[in-house]
C-alpha cells in the first residue's frame, strides 16, 4: 500500500543514509584494519563506534577502533533491551559495551541493572551525547533510560509483535475482520493478527526452516530467499505464531545467552513438525502464468534505412548508433570511410579495442575537421546491419523497423531418417508477424509450416513443461519454466529453462548450474518435453490447449 509521498521520500532518505554508513563503514575497516570482507555485526561495531563517541556509554572508558574486531576483541554489541524481552534486533536497540559490563547487566535493561547505582547518572550524560539522526537517537535515549518491570516489558513487546501497524497490515487486518466480527470481536479477543516481519524471521531460523530449501540439487550455497517455496514457508510460520511462539522464542534466546551461543532453536510446535514440512514443501509444483495474449511493442523503436545493395553485394540496411554503444565488431561495419578510419586511428591510440570502454569518456571522442578546419567531436556513426527489417506503412509512410520481442516458438516434427528416428525443427515467431498472421484470418500459430511438417508443440515464455533433468542420473523427471528462446538462421535453437521453484537472478542461476541452455533438437526431443499447466491447488495436469507429441 502506498505511503503519502513525504513519508515516502524520508523513508527512501533515511535507507540512502544506512546504506551510506554501512559503506562508510566497510571503507574503514578495510583501511584501519586491513578486514577486506567483514561480516555484519563487524560493520554493526563500527557504526556503533561513531554513533557512541568511541566511549563505552556504560563506563565512559575510551574505545579503540582496533579493539573491536576479531576473536579476541575487547568490546561487544549488546542489545540495550535484550532480545529475550524485546525480539528487536535492529541497530536501534544495539550500543557497544565491555565484555564484563555485558555480562553484569545480564539479561536486564539498563535502568533494572544500574538504575540504582551511583553511576546511573553519568552513563544517561553519556548516551545523551550520541551522534546520529536526530530521531534515531532520541527512540534510543528512550530504550536506554525506560523504566519497568520484565512482565511488562515483555507483554508490550510481545503484543507489538502481534500487532504490527504499518498501513498495509492495518487495512489487511481490517479487511480479514469482516469475517470474524471485527479485528477484536464483542468480548475484546483478538481475531487476526498482523506477525512483525522482524519475529517471523527469527521464529523461521528457530525452527530451521531455512535448512528445508537448501537440501535440494544445487541448493548447497544458494539462499532460500532465492527459492519461490519460501513464501509458503513464511505463511506456515505467520499461521503458528501466537503469544505462545514468541514466549518459546524468548526462552530460547534466553537459554542461548546463558549458555554463550550465538544461535539458537525454538520449541516446535509438535513433534516430527520439521521432517512434516520437509515433506509438504517438497511436493509443492510452483505455478508460473505464461503470457499468450497478442499485446506489448510489434517493434524496436530504432528505425532502419532501406535495404540497399552496393558494389554488388547483398542488400543491407544502416542505423545510426552512438559512438560508445558499438561493440569492437561494429567498428568496421562504419558506413562511412573518412569516419571509420579516425575512429580506428582514435582506438589505437588509445590502446583499447572496445569502443564502449574507450568512448565512455567524451573526452576520449575521436572528431573530423569541419569545412573550416576546426575539430569536430564524432558523437554517433551509421553502422551496416545484418539482418532483413521489416517494411511497416506504404509511401511516404513507410519505416523498416526490427521486431522486439518473440511471440512463441513453434516446434514441427520432419520426416524420420533413414534410420527411422523422428526428427524435430522449429522457428522463433515474432510478435510482430503474429499479429500479421490474425489480421490475415490465419491460425496465430500455424499448424504445418512451410515444408508441410505438423505441429508438436508451441512454447510461450513462462510455459511449464514437464522433461527430464538434462544430465541427470537416475534419470528423473521435473517441471521446469521456459525463460527465453531463440532459433539461428542455420535453425539450431537455444532454448533457456529453469526449475519452477527457482527465482535467483540469471547470473546467480549459471553459478549455480540451474541455467539450462538447449542448443539441439535432438536434445530437446530426448528431454521428452510435456507442456502442463498447474490448478489452483498445484496439481499437474496436461496443458490441453497445446498439442502435444
């Protein structure tokens, strides 16, 4: 739900400037203590250093920035409402302090553990001195110097977590009440329930859900956040947590303190609840919605010359494109002569070979005499295409434009060999040329192409289609999704597929081995390729408005 625009624009502010702490931070590190990758509660410290004056707020003593890092470090984060009691783990409950000071307050506030002392006083002063926003530091005075007994404090924080109130979960919450007699019902009991994010993260890790979506192929070093089936992990986990998640919650954190250990596990809530789950997320088949539907761009909005023959050779048509957009290829399809050659004399000299490296820079911009001989910087260069635009309006009308995106992929099945084994073959057809075919009164995909083979099969982009995992042994089948395709003038495909419960970027899916390129039809046949769509309650079933083989 959208927020009014000045909230909006400080929340972006405040997220510009923790991300330039942190980078400030990092930088620090890295040069005062020579620390290339330092972990988070690393970078913690050092914003924790700056915010507090390099003193230690609870005894006022001097903190040196290289006494914070490492094994044997002098200082640590200490949550100044511990976690057992608040569940709140961000930078603003956090402050530094001594090993011995973080052990003698112990599993209490700060006003509960010093509150009576003769240097109560001096540490308030000294908090009262923190640098930072404004705002951030007057929320954390007040966590610092609140007063209250443990029930209390834990009550306030257990119904915060239940009750989260920012405008999105306020309006779900009053909508899911309709069904219930309201958000609290006639006798004051809470009907639905808002989980803080912050709470749901921890209970998840308590409960080690997050092992469930690393246990599969590749899954190893991924991130589950990378996983499609972790929103069903987040429900389930929204769904359990009650007042009761959160008191076993508290226990645990409580339990991990007195024992020293950073992590920690939360009671589940039945015996065998994690192998039970284990189970079910591994069944679940994620529904993706391919687009069939004729809309979107017919064409690049680049415009194209006339394909025109010169000298002889085969017609091509010319672009104008900017200098630092050619690739080292395109350098020598420069249409005209004079400016080719002082773009190459310009890439010698230089030293480089990538135009788009070399002419970032306008500086570096190679430039012609004009008729009065002064230099005149060259900005953008007509280039020879490979390649047949596409004539769109008549006369004086008419434009030649290149297609944009591709509409499906139609497979056909060719006469067997000699030996008898099916042969497959395809072509890419563009949006731009189904839509051509609607106007025309033609079936959008065709059920025979040109040389009279009949359909198997056309892909969308987004189809799901059931094969066998490529290079897999034991053979196995799975659901993967279509994410591109293509077919080279020589008729060879690429078609990219990945499994249907992955949504990691495509970098991270290479690295992974999870980009699966098929380059062959032969290839493509023997995978045994079913398109099937997936119901409501994630059952396959045939996708029987796709003829299949």
């Amino acid at each position: 739900m959208k927020k009014p625009k000045d909230v909006r624009k400080r929340i972006a502010g405040e997220n510009r400037d923790r991300e330039g702490l942190r980078k400030g931070a990092i930088k620090k590190i890295f040069r005062e203590c020579g620390l290339g990758q330092p972990s988070n509660a690393d970078i913690d410290k050092a914003i924790l250093w700056e915010e507090c004056g390099h003193r230690d707020p609870y005894t006022g003593a001097s903190i040196n920035f290289h006494d914070l890092f490492g094994s044997d470090a002098k200082w640590e984060i200490e949550h100044i409402i511990p976690y057992s009691r608040s569940l709140d783990d961000s930078l603003g409950n956090k402050t530094l302090c001594s090993r011995e000071t973080n052990r003698q307050k112990g599993n209490r506030t700060p006003f509960e553990a010093f509150g009576g002392t003769s240097e109560w006083e001096g540490m308030v002063e000294q908090v009262k001195k923190f640098q930072g926003d404004p705002r951030a530091m007057e929320r954390k005075f007040a966590r610092f110097t609140l007063k209250g007994g443990a029930d209390e404090i834990f009550d306030d924080f257990t119904h915060r977590q239940l009750n989260d109130t920012r405008y999105a979960s306020v309006l779900a919450m009053e909508y899911l009440g309709m069904l219930y007699g309201g958000v609290c019902d006639e006798d004051g009991t809470r009907r639905v329930s808002a989980v803080s994010g912050g709470v749901t993260a921890q209970i998840r890790k308590g409960w080690r859900l997050h092992s469930i979506l690393r246990d599969g192929p590749s899954q190893g070093e991924a991130k589950p956040r990378d996983d499609h089936r972790h929103h069903a992990i987040d429900a389930l986990v929204v769904a359990l947590t009650d007042a009761g998640a959160v008191q076993a919650l508290s226990r645990a954190s409580e339990r991990s303190r007195l024992d020293h250990r950073h992590g920690f596990r939360v009671d589940e809530p039945w015996n065998g609840f994690l192998d039970e789950v284990r189970t079910v997320i591994r069944a679940i088949r994620v529904s993706h919605r391919p687009d069939h539907h004729l809309r979107g761009a017919l064409h690049a909005e680049s415009l194209y010359s006339p394909p025109r023959s010169e000298r002889g050779e085969e017609p091509r048509s010319r672009i104008r494109k900017p200098l630092f957009s050619l690739s080292a290829g395109n350098v020598a399809e420069i249409v005209d002569e004079k400016v080719r050659e002082a773009v190459e004399r310009k890439l010698i000299d230089l030293a480089q070979a990538d135009p788009k490296e070399a002419f970032k820079n306008s500086a570096n911009l190679p430039a012609l005499p004009n008729r009065h001989g002064a230099p005149v910087p060259i900005r953008r260069v007509r280039v020879y295409v490979s390649g047949s635009p596409q004539q769109i309006g008549t006369g004086a009308a008419a434009r030649y434009v290149t297609s944009k995106d591709n509409h499906h992929l139609a497979i056909y099945r060719l006469p067997p060999d000699k030996k008898g084994t099916e042969r497959w073959t395809g072509e890419a057809v563009s949006l731009m040329d189904a839509v051509a075919r609607k106007r025309r009164g033609q079936p959008v995909i065709a059920p025979v192409n040109e040389a009279g083979a009949p359909l198997v099969m056309a892909l969308y982009k987004g189809d799901v289609v059931e094969m066998t995992v490529p290079k897999l042994e034991p053979v196995q089948r799975d659901l993967f999704v279509v994410r591109g395709y293509s077919v080279e003038k020589r008729g060879a495909p690429e078609i990219n597929v990945v499994r249907h419960n992955l949504a990691a970027e495509i970098s991270d899916l290479k690295k992974a081995g999870e980009w699966r390129r098929i380059r062959n039809w032969d290839e493509f046949r023997l995978l045994d390729p079913r398109i099937v769509r997936l119901d409501a309650l994630g059952r396959v079933m045939p996708d029987d408005g796709q003829p299949n083989s």
